[in-house]
C-alpha cells in the first residue's frame, strides 16, 4: 500500500481557522481535549503563539510554543524550570487514529527546530493519551517528568534533545 505523502504548510491562525478549531470534537477518551467556542478560547489561539498546518485541501492541525504549550498546573513542581521550546499540539479530528501522526508530528519538530537550533523541545501530554505518548516516544522524545492538576488529571513531560 503506497502511503500518500502529506503537503503539510503553515498558516497563519486566524478568527476563521480558530474558529473551526474550537469545533473540532473528539471521541472518549481524547474528548478531554474538547474546547467550546467562546471569546477566551477564541483569544488564547490569536494569542501569536499559535500557527496553523494546513493541506491544499484544508486545516489538518496546530501547534504553538511557550508558554501556550504548557500546562499552568507544572510551574508549581517546577516542571518548566529548565530553559526548552515547549511544544504543543493538536490534529483535526478526522485524521486521528490513522496513522498519520509521525508526518504531522515531524513536520511541527522541523519547524521549531529551524526557529529554535540546537535548544531541546518540551511537550506535555496527558498520561492517559497512550497513542500520543507512543508517537512521541517514537519520534525520540524521552520521559521526564510528571505532575497532576487540580482537577486530578495527570501529566508527563517529555523533552527530545
């Protein structure tokens, strides 16, 4: 089976992109990561720390760096001490699941890379997000810490170097 090749670009977040992200709606468990579409959430992606990635076709996912890509629960088990790229991310629905992921997810690498050489990448990912933490381990990223929110989710940070 040939697997296609995605042209994976980056585009500018804008309202309408927002907009359309912020509807997005995943299935249990991933429904964690379900937004609503209000004027906070609204702000926080035209907040400049965020870039869409889009096909010819559409939008296939996001990502932001700094402190958008950090869970505000870690900075007080000083999980984001450590001076990293912090790396978020998150992929339209539609394509979840479907091995798609490393592309994706290699594609985000690169682009920080080429903004940030040679500084070591940070993400943090629910722990529950198995599939995520595959990927990520997959792609070279190494387990580092852990810490749960108030709302007793729990967190890992993973950094690729």
């Amino acid at each position: 089976m040939m697997h296609q090749m995605i042209n994976f670009k980056i585009g500018n977040m804008n309202e309408a992109l927002a907009k359309e992200i912020l509807k997005w709606k995943y299935d249990p468990p991933y429904d964690f990561y379900n937004s609503n579409l209000n004027q906070d959430t609204l702000n926080e992606l035209l907040n400049g720390s965020y870039d869409a990635v889009l096909t010819d076709e559409e939008i296939f996912g996001f990502f932001c760096t700094g402190e958008s890509a950090q869970v505000p629960s870690g900075h007080a088990v000083g999980a984001y001490e450590e001076p990293m790229v912090d790396m978020g991310l998150g992929m339209n629905p539609k394509y979840t699941g479907k091995g798609k992921g490393t592309a994706f997810c290699n594609f985000i690498i690169n682009c920080i890379q080429e903004k940030f050489p040679g500084v070591p990448i940070r993400l943090t990912v629910a722990i529950f997000n198995k599939r995520a933490i595959h990927l990520y381990k997959k792609l070279g990223f190494m387990e580092k810490g852990a810490f749960t929110t108030d709302q007793n989710v729990k967190f890992m940070t993973m950094i690729k170097k």
